[in-house]
C-alpha cells in the first residue's frame, strides 16, 4: 500500500478540510511543528514557513537544553526555514479534515539543517547508495496500551488469540488511522507483558520507513488517547515484566534483487550481508546511544527477556543482537536488528544501522561465525553497554560510527545524552528513598 500520488505543489484541500499538521521528527522522534489552516499550508507549500530552532534542542519535558550555543535558547531561539514534502501528506482518518505533513528544516541563511534526523538518515542513505545498494527497511513496535484506570488491557499472555480481542476498540480505530496514512500494517499480536501489543509494519524504502515509523508512534498514541486509553513505547514500563522493543529489519537491493538472500536458504549468507552484519556488530556498543536513548532503556536490556545483551549474531536466533533471517522467498531474506527499543528515535536507529552495515560492506569486514541457542549469558562474548553512561562513552570512541553520522550532528547527539544522564543523576526516586531511608 503506498501514499496517494500528489502532483505539482497544490496540496489539493478538500471542501471540509480543517487543518494541516506541519511537523519535523525532533531528537526523541516525536514530531512537532504547527497546525496550519488550509491557506496558510499552501502558502508554506509554494514559499515555505518559519518555526522556532528550539525544537531542536528540547529536553523530553521540553526543557530547553543550554548547553546548546550556537541555536536555541542561547540565541533566543530564532526561526528555522521549513519546506513540506507533499510525498509525506497524509489523511488523519481519526480527526476529520485534518491532515498531517513533514517538513525539512534549513538555516536562516538556506543552509541544510544536518542536525534534522531526517537529514541524518538521508544522508546515511547516501552513502549507502554511493555503494550501490537501495536500503529496504520494516520496524516492529512494542507498545503498552492502558486503560482509563491505568490497567493494562491484557493479562500477558503472547501470541494468544483471546487476548487480542481486549485490543478491540483500538484496532478498529488503528486500522482506518493507518489506512489513512498510507500504512501497510501486516499483522498485530500479543506479547508476554500485560497491556503489550507488537504492531509489525511492511517494508518501505529507507526515508519512507522511518516515516511510517515515526507516523505509526504518533498515530497510536493520539488515537489510544482519543478512546480514552494510554499507549506508551517506553522500553521498561514495568519491572521484572517484558519490555518494549522497537527491532528493525533490513535488506539491501541492487537492479531489483535482494542482495542479502542466498541462492538457497540453506546457504550461508551472501558476502555482503556477512560484511553488513560484521559492520553491525563492530558498532553496536556506539550505535547503542541511538538504538537505546535513555536511561530507561537499559532496563529492558536484561537477560531473559528475549533483549539482546553482547555482540551477538545467528541465524534464526532471537536471543542475538543480530538475527539472519534466509528465506525461500528471496524478496524476505534480511537482517533484524534486535538492540533498539521501542523508544528509539526511528530516523537515528536506522541511520546508526545502515551507517554500520555500510562501514562492514565497505571494508568487507568478516564477522564471527553464527551463534546457536540461547546466549544470554554467555560470558564468552563481548557485553553492550548496560547504561546510558557507558552507551555515551561507546559513542565517543567510535570515530568510525561518528564520521559516517556526521561530527556535527554527533557532537549535537551526545550533548543531549549527556543533559540526560545528568537529569537522571540530579534526581532522587521513590526507589530510593523507600530502599534507603530508615537504613542510612
């Protein structure tokens, strides 16, 4: 299913249209930006609009991050220049006459704004073309859905077709929603967590993936909120239950083929999908900062909750960071990458991967030989980052990883990790209090 076609630069309003929503995926991938009236969207169209650069430099409680100098509320948050991309309008289905579009941002002075994460994973793009390969992406989204009380709306149980039918009223919705949007949604499920419902979206090409990504968190979200329920992608809602992943699935194509499937499913993978998933793995700990962005998302990352925990890889193995799927459908043979949960930014998680496979296809790198069974606790194997701490520091001794993201934007990146790792080490928990009080 694809987007309906739109020529020229009318957005086509319809008779009853009554807003244009005007957005740019931030850091964390929540899109923000305005509601437009319907003329004020085609004057965008044709001489583009302004929006505040403080967006760019947003905390998640939208606290202005000040360690940022050169933008935002140390220059007085001035305005950015923003063009929509018609290819990105959409219809919300849940919402009569309203609709929403992306924009890409520029400086005042029409520079790119390479600090966009769209702009980021154009450019990972890019590079992945410059070695002859089309990216074809499809992510999987975790996410807790609550009801008016803040129950879960299920007892846990995964995969099981009586559970699924508590997420009624939501699906009926999500299906139009996602229609709506352009959406290809191939299957849902339950996972084994109460409330927990895995989303699988088809596969798109690379920008457009991530579109769909950031599209299917902001629908759920805000149709969950419609019918008075909750949804939340975050990675560990609650503890000693399963968490909220967010896996990515990849393949590269080259004149129409897949160049990740072998000629038999049977065979070992292809040079170049072996070269990819060495290139994965050798920055995984550094990619961790984008596939894992919070503090809250290591808490996921545990043994025993199907979350991969070392530099791991094997066929048809879902307890590794990196799972090959060969299939005797060609068009299917891909590599799912297990790391990222379901509140990674999508645009950063997949620049990260694609930028690793790239640098493993580049310098036909051979990755170790494929593991089998459960390697959760395997001691033999080199452990990822446990903390949003050692995470950061991953990321800044992976030249290689910063290079191909850009140093600008790296820089950018991870003075935002670091704000948040100091807002989580300024702040006392319940946790804490309750453990400690009456004993130190």
């Amino acid at each position: 299913m694809t987007a309906p076609e739109r020529s020229g630069t009318q957005a086509s309003a319809s008779a009853d249209e009554q807003f244009v929503l005007l957005g740019m995926p931030d850091m964390h991938g929540s899109i923000r930006g305005k509601a437009l009236r319907p003329a004020a969207f085609q004057s965008a169209v044709e001489n583009g609009t302004v929006n505040t650069d403080l967006w760019l430099g947003l905390d998640p409680v939208d606290l202005p991050i000040t360690d940022y100098e050169a933008f935002g509320i140390r220059t007085g948050a001035p305005d950015l220049l923003v063009q929509p991309e018609l290819d990105t309008l959409r219809d919300l289905a849940w919402r009569r006459g309203w609709r929403i579009c992306l924009g890409t941002p520029s400086w005042p002075d029409g520079q790119r704004c390479t600090l966009a994460c769209r702009e980021v994973l154009r450019d990972a793009l890019a590079s992945m073309a410059d070695l002859g390969y089309e990216v074809l992406a499809a992510f999987e989204y975790e996410v807790r859905v609550f009801d008016g009380d803040a129950q879960p709306l299920s007892n846990g149980l995964s995969y099981h077709l009586n559970e699924i039918g508590r997420f009624n009223a939501l699906l009926d919705s999500m299906v139009p929603a996602f229609d709506g949007l352009g959406i290809e949604l191939e299957a849902v499920h339950t996972e084994a967590g109460p409330g927990l419902l895995e989303f699988n979206i088809a596969a798109r090409p690379g920008l457009r993936a991530a579109d769909d990504a950031a599209l299917v968190k902001f629908a759920v979200k805000d149709v969950a909120a419609s019918l008075g329920l909750q949804a939340s992608f975050l990675a560990k809602t609650m503890p000693l239950q399963e968490g909220s992943s967010g896996h990515v699935h990849l393949s590269l194509w080259r004149d129409g083929k897949n160049a990740f499937a072998p000629d038999n499913p049977t065979d070992e993978a292809p040079p170049v999908a072996a070269a990819a998933i060495a290139g994965m793995l050798e920055h995984m700990p550094g990619a961790s900062l984008l596939l894992n962005p919070t503090v809250n998302s290591y808490k996921r990352l545990v043994p025993g909750f199907f979350a991969p925990v070392n530099v791991s890889w094997g066929y048809e193995n879902r307890s590794t960071s990196v799972r090959a799927i060969q299939s005797a459908d060609p068009e299917r043979s891909r590599l799912e990458c297990r790391r990222p949960g379901a509140d990674a930014n999508p645009y950063l998680a997949l620049a990260a991967i694609v930028a690793s496979a790239g640098d493993g296809i580049r310098r036909e790198s051979v990755p170790p030989a494929p593991l089998v069974g459960d390697v959760a606790d395997r001691t033999d194997l080199a452990a990822l980052p446990n903390s949003l701490e050692s995470a950061l520091n991953a990321f800044r001794n992976d030249d290689a990883l910063r290079n191909a993201l850009g140093e600008e934007f790296s820089q950018y990146y991870e003075i935002s990790r670091a704000w948040e790792l100091r807002a989580w080490q300024n702040a006392v928990s319940d946790w804490e209090r309750e453990r400690y009080v009456r004993t130190v």
